[in-house]
C-alpha cells in the first residue's frame, strides 16, 4: 500500500463525520484487523498524542498508526475492500486529546518564553499529560507559569494552523524537538507558542477550558510537569472535592481545616501506640519474670510490636542458656528472636527444621519466621541437646 491517506484531521479539523472507501484490510497478528482508506478524519497516535476512537461502518476503531503516510485503523471488525463506509470519530475523546495538546503548547510556550527551556519529552497518557522540561522550574516558577497559561485560557486567543512555505519557514522562529525536512505544520497562539506539531488542537483557547498543574518533580537533570486540562482537569477536582467531603465528614471537620484534623488525629494516634507499647513492654516484663530462673526460657508476646522483639530477647536471655521471645502473625506462624549465652544458631535451626521456618543472625541473636508450633512444643525442642 503505498497511495497515501488523505488527512481530513488536517484539511478540515472539525470534521467529526465522513465517508471514505476500504482499500486494504488485513487480519493484524494481536488481534482485530487493520483498515485502510483512502481518506480519514481519524488522527493516528504520534507526537505523544492518542489515537481517535470511532466506528467505521459497524466496527470500532480502537487505534490508528500511520506508517509512511498510509493510516491503518485497529477495528474490531473486517471491513470489505472496495466497500464505502461511514466514518465517525468519537467527539469527546477528539476533544479531551485537543484541550491536553493545545494546553501544552500554551504551557511549554510560556516557559520557553519566561526561562529559555526546552519541552523534551511530551505524553497524553490516561491520568495525566506529562511534559519534560530541560531545565529546572521552582514552585513559584511553576505557580506563575499556570496563572500566565490559564489567563491565555481567559482570553480565548485564536490557535492559528499553518503550512508555511519555505522562504516564510526559514524567517518563522517555532520551536521544534528535531530539524524537520518538507512541509512543517506550524500552530501558533500569538505570544505565547509557536510550535511545529502535527496533533489535533482546539480552534481557540479558551476551549482548554482550564490548565492544571498536578505536580512537578525533578527528572533527567530538569523536570517533569504533570498538568490536566479541560474536562480532564474537572473531573480530577471533582473527585478531590468528593474525596475531601467524605474525610470532612470522618473527621468531622469543616472544609479549610482538614491538615488541622489530620495533624490532631496524628498526635492522639501516637499517643495511643506509645500507650499501648507501654503496656506491651510491662506485660513482657511481666511474663519474662515468670521465666526467671529457667535455663531455657519462652515468651508469647504478642502484643509486643515487632521492632522491639530484638531488644526483648536480649532481656529474657540475661542469665539464661537460651531464650526465645514469640509474636503471633496474623497470616499464622510466628516471629521469633532467639538469644542466649551459648552460640543460638544451632539451636534456631532445630527450631527451623522441626516447625518449618527460616532466620538468620550472629552467634548471640538469630531472627526469623516459624510456619506453626505451639510454645511448649518449642522449649522441649531447646531444652534437647542442641
């Protein structure tokens, strides 16, 4: 196939319907069949933009790729070749993909503009639009960035598409991630972007409806930004306006004071773990006492949090051959600490061996897990000659 798809998505943007004819269409080797016509509205996945979805006719069009020119349509049907079908590309998806591409460029416009940096990376991806930036943007930085961007937003500025030729190309300054050869499509928002780019995009800018900037971490020696547009960026403060109702009303907190209830809850949580360690530690020392004096000693300390089974082991073992401090798990099986005045390793693993288990450590103090067994059954096991 090599007569090229004619590009309806170019020529007339807005098209959302429209008929062509099946000139090719192959069974594809993961599935569904690949369509080619000799005309399409629906705009293929590249320069980090989505595919349209749609239908043709009575199949689904679930992806498209364009390969040296030629668009091939992922359906979930075959069509006939040489058939006329009817085209259509779904209009919120078309919408989302343009207000996240045309947010974009307002974005990397303005901070090419303001700081010099490049926009070196770029995707739409399913929970937010990621965009690379060769440089390193502060949190005011990045504040004035979306207040400029939104108030572009504001003032619905035309987005100019064009193919200039090549005398007003070589004056024309856009900003572009490669050198391009032939025909370069340029979109422009008057003082803010201008941007050789072949996605889809919102004729004006107040059609992005809005921009947001999710987060910005530190990547690749710059930054990443991660921003949501559009009826993208509604959704997403929906759901956050849902989500702080709900913890609002856990807590019961009024809206603004959430850090304050969640900072009030932190402190009465430890509190109450230090209360509790507290009384796990005096009810240790409590059993570890009905031990004394035993050369072999065993303690079932389940209310003892884990990170102190280590430091209960090495008092439980002061004065004894071997001692051995148990924590249930909730799964079944045990944690275990095993300490004592001889060499405990020989000992750990009969422990191992007879209840099925694993640890490790130094001559002084072995940690592990055991699968069952029951506490008297292990003191017998190391009162034995281990």
């Amino acid at each position: 196939m090599s007569e090229k798809t004619v590009r309806l998505f170019d020529l007339e943007p807005e098209t959302r319907a429209f008929d062509a004819v099946v000139l090719a269409c192959e069974a594809a080797k993961d599935g569904g069949f690949d369509v080619v016509l000799d005309r399409t509205a629906f705009f293929p996945e590249g320069g980090g933009q989505g595919a349209d979805h749609g239908t043709l006719g009575e199949a689904r069009v679930l992806d498209a790729h364009e390969t040296a020119g030629v668009i091939r349509h992922r359906t979930d049907k075959p069509l006939a070749v040489g058939a006329r079908v009817r085209g259509v590309v779904d209009p919120a998806r078309r919408l989302a993909m343009s207000q996240q591409h045309t947010g974009e460029h307002i974005l990397s416009g303005l901070v090419h503009g303001l700081y010099g940096y490049d926009n070196v990376g770029f995707h739409i991806g399913s929970d937010a639009v990621t965009v690379d930036f060769n440089g390193v943007l502060t949190p005011e930085d990045v504040d004035r960035v979306e207040r400029l961007a939104n108030e572009c937003v504001w003032r619905n500025q035309p987005v100019r598409v064009s193919v200039p030729d090549p005398e007003t190309l070589a004056h024309t300054v856009y900003r572009s991630k490669k050198a391009l050869e032939g025909d370069v499509r340029i979109v422009t928002i008057d003082g803010v972007d201008c941007c050789a780019c072949c996605g889809t995009h919102v004729p004006f800018t107040g059609q992005v409806g809005q921009i947001k900037v999710l987060s910005c971490i530190h990547y690749k020696g710059g930054v990443r930004l991660s921003i949501l547009c559009g009826m993208r960026a509604l959704a997403y403060e929906n759901a956050l306006l849902r989500e702080n109702r709900a913890v609002s009303q856990a807590l019961s907190a009024k809206p603004g004071t959430l850090a304050e209830a969640v900072e009030r809850l932190k402190r009465e949580r430890d509190d109450a773990l230090y209360r509790l360690e507290a009384a796990a530690v005096a009810e240790f020392a409590h059993l570890a006492e009905a031990e004394s004096g035993k050369a072999v000693r065993v303690v079932r300390a389940d209310r003892l949090p884990a990170a102190q089974l280590r430091k209960a082991a090495g008092r439980l073992a002061e004065g004894a051959r071997l001692a051995l401090v148990l924590i249930g798990k909730k799964e079944g099986g045990w944690q275990f600490a095993l300490s004592g005045s001889q060499d405990v390793r020989p000992a750990a693993k009969a422990l191992c061996a007879r209840f099925g288990g694993k640890g490790g450590g130094p001559a002084d103090m072995v940690q592990g897990t055991l699968a069952g067994g029951e506490p008297e059954e292990m003191r017998k096991v190391l009162e034995g000659p281990v």
